[in-house]
C-alpha cells in the first residue's frame, strides 16, 4: 500500500476544510473512483487541515493527487488556496 498525505496551512487553509466538510458526498464520489482506493482521512487542524489518502499502490495515490488538485482548482477559485504540502511513501503499518 501508498499513502499521500495533502497538508493545507496559510491563506484559505480554513475556509477549504469549511468547504470539504460541506461538500463530502461530491469528494467521496471522486476518491472512490480512484483505481486501488483504500481509505482516506480528512482532519482539521488549528491553522488548515491535512487529508491522507491510502490506496493499493502509488499509481492510485499519484491519481488522488491529480483529482485533489483539479477538485481544488475547480471549486476554490475565490480562496486563493496555497498548494499544499504533499508527502507521500509506503505505508509499514496500518490499524484499524
């Protein structure tokens, strides 16, 4: 398994979570579409939030950086929303 982790902080950091959270179902549709889709996390955090996509292999998760991006740009024109921080690897353990 791949993770990616998506880190938004500064100008429109929180009006994006404010917008993500309004509009889950239409982000769900998209994630779940992405090939080897395994899970994924939204969380808010004091200045912004982070998001953590898990997917079968890093084809799946290079496919959720690209929706996330188009998503962003698409929906968020009026935030001017910083890039965000992207790390990524393999993951060595997950519980559930």
């Amino acid at each position: 398994m791949h993770a990616v982790t998506r880190t938004y902080i500064g100008h429109g950091a929180k009006e994006l979570f404010d917008l993500l959270e309004q509009r889950k179902a239409e982000v769900e549709k998209i994630l779940r579409g992405v090939e080897g889709f395994q899970s994924y996390l939204l969380l808010r955090t004091e200045d912004g939030g982070v998001s953590v996509t898990v997917c079968k292999d890093k084809a799946g998760t290079d496919e959720s950086i690209i929706a996330a991006r188009d998503w962003v740009a698409k929906n968020t024109s009026e935030l001017d929303v910083r890039p965000p921080v992207v790390s990524e690897g393999p993951v060595l353990l997950q519980l559930s």
